[in-house]
C-alpha cells in the first residue's frame, strides 16, 4: 500500500466490528487498535468482556486499547485492573477527566507506576498533555490520545498543537502521541509532519488509502462517470 511507503507513523484500525477488526489485521497493514464504549454500542456489542476476548484471540501480538466505562475513579481502577489481565498487548484507556471535570491524572499516575500501559484518551488541551506526561512511569509503553479532529471542528489548527505535544512528550521515551479523530486521509499526511507516532483510522478512511498518490485527472474522470451512472440507474429526466 502506498500509503506506508516513506512514513514513519503508524496506523490504528479504530472500531469494535470483530470480523473488520480481524480483517484489518489479517491485512497486515495497520500495527494497532483501539476501541471505545460509542464505537461497541454503534457496533451492537452487549457483552464487554466477551467482546474483548473474542478480539483478543486473533489479535495477541499488537497492541489493542479497552477503555474503562466508570464515572467513579475506584471503580475505574478495579476495571482498568480487569481489563489488563486480558492480555499482555492490552492498553487500557483512560479519559483524561470524569464527566464532572475532575481530573483522572491521580488515577493515571497510580496505575502507570504500577506498571500497566495505558491510553490516556479525550486529550484536547497541551496542559493536560503536560500533566499526563508528568504522571506517566518512564517504564510503561503508553499512548496519550489527543483528539485532534475535534480540535479541528473548534476551527483551529491542531497542527501547532500536536507539534506542541510532540515536544513534551519526548520525556518519555516510551510513550507515543496518538492523532486521534481523524476527518480524512490527509491528516495521515499531517499528523507524520508533526511527528505523531500514530493515527487512529476508522473503516471508512481506511478503504480510502488506495487513493493516495491517485492521478488526479484520472479521479476526475471516474467522479464524472458515478455521476453519470447513478443518473442513469435512477432513471433522471428533464
């Protein structure tokens, strides 16, 4: 696939369908997934824990984030404790604050010193980047998630603030910045000129990878014929 080709960052199949989850992998060309509780109830998914195995049994040797679903921080640690012993490829998610804006990091700092990798997710301003970077054990393999797309949607340029993460982040070498919320395919492009280590992608953008590199005049020519195709399948007259 072209799109590997000369870059650096790599890709994360984002969803929680088990079959394009295991057809992704299968694929070879992504090098991680991550989930959440919108993307399995979008999926139909009941049963949290048999989710996640049913995954795991296929994928067990790249890494795979499971996010914790609890308000209360207590509870969050006994899931994210659940979670972990899932599989040694597990990264348990974790949202930067609970719904009532209090801050998770206590909670991040306790569980990464503790020696789980986590994926610090819903990540949108470089303070909170800072402070998750400061809590992190410099011994765990961690990702922080910054929701670029929804920076994005503010009508700002994420790409001043992922350079910004980028550069905090390097005190921990083995923690890697996550683009997240992606809109198209040319943030693959964007977040590799920040220096993102990965980009989460969802299905949808993932089968657009073929057309990197496409000849535009030839992508011209092919738009102009679904438009004449599906004028004529509807049978359109004037």
């Amino acid at each position: 696939m072209k799109v590997t080709g000369g870059l650096s960052i790599k890709l994360f199949a984002d969803g929680a369908k088990v079959e394009e989850m295991k057809e992704a992998y299968r694929c070879g060309l992504v090098k991680g997934f991550t989930t959440n509780p919108t993307l399995m109830r979008k999926a139909g998914v009941t049963q949290y824990e048999a989710f996640a195995k049913e995954v795991l049994k296929e994928i067990t040797d790249l890494p795979i984030s499971f996010e914790v679903f609890s308000d209360d921080f207590d509870e969050m640690e006994r899931e994210a404790r659940i979670i972990a012993s899932w599989g040694s490829n597990v990264n348990i998610k974790i949202p930067i604050t609970n719904t009532k804006g209090e801050s998770s990091v206590p909670l991040i700092k306790r569980l990464s010193h503790c020696g789980l990798s986590l994926n610090v997710t819903a990540i949108l301003t470089l303070e909170q980047v800072r402070m998750v970077a400061e809590s992190l054990s410099q011994d765990t393999y961690n990702i922080v998630s910054v929701f670029a797309g929804r920076i994005a949607d503010t009508g700002r340029d994420p790409m001043p603030y992922m350079k910004e993460a980028v550069s905090i982040l390097k005190a921990k070498p083995k923690t890697e910045l996550l683009w997240a919320s992606p809109r198209e395919l040319l943030n693959i492009f964007q977040a590799e000129e920040c220096g993102c280590h990965i980009i989460t992608l969802l299905p949808d953008i993932l089968k657009k990878l073929p057309l990197v590199g496409k000849d535009l005049a030839q992508l011209s020519l092919e738009t102009v014929q679904m438009f004449h195709r599906d004028g004529q399948s509807v049978g359109f007259s004037i």
